[in-house]
C-alpha cells in the first residue's frame, strides 16, 4: 500500500523536491522525480503497487519480484 505524504517534507533523496509518497520499503519522504514503481504480485491474482527509493527498488529481500539478485 503506498502512503501519501500529507505534510509539506523535503524528499529525502534528493533533498531538493517537495515529497509525495514515503517509500514502501523504508520508509522515507520521495518525491515525484525519485520515487520508482513496481508491482508486488502475491496471492491467488493480487497485486500491490509500490513507491520505492532506489535503494530499495533494487533490494531483492524487499522487492522481490523486480530486485537485484546478489553476486
């Protein structure tokens, strides 16, 4: 589930946008330039979205389906 930012925060990645969403993995402020999609698919035809930082996006423990696998 994606968490809307209700408050006015500076994203936490680049420190310059104004956030929008809190990143589904850890949590931070991003904003519309360094926020990532990507589709978190489980159950019998469910499919969550998530907002990630790059950070996460690319974690395979916290998004499963589209991270990076460990050399």
């Amino acid at each position: 589930m994606i968490s809307i930012v209700t408050d006015l925060r500076l994203c936490e990645v680049c420190r310059t946008g104004s956030a929008i969403v809190y990143c589904t993995g850890c949590g931070i402020p991003l904003c519309r330039q360094c926020r990532r999609f990507d589709m978190y698919a489980h159950d019998c035809g469910s499919v969550d979205t998530l907002a990630l930082c790059h950070i996460c996006f690319d974690d395979i423990d916290i998004n499963p389906w589209g991270g990076k696998r460990p050399d």
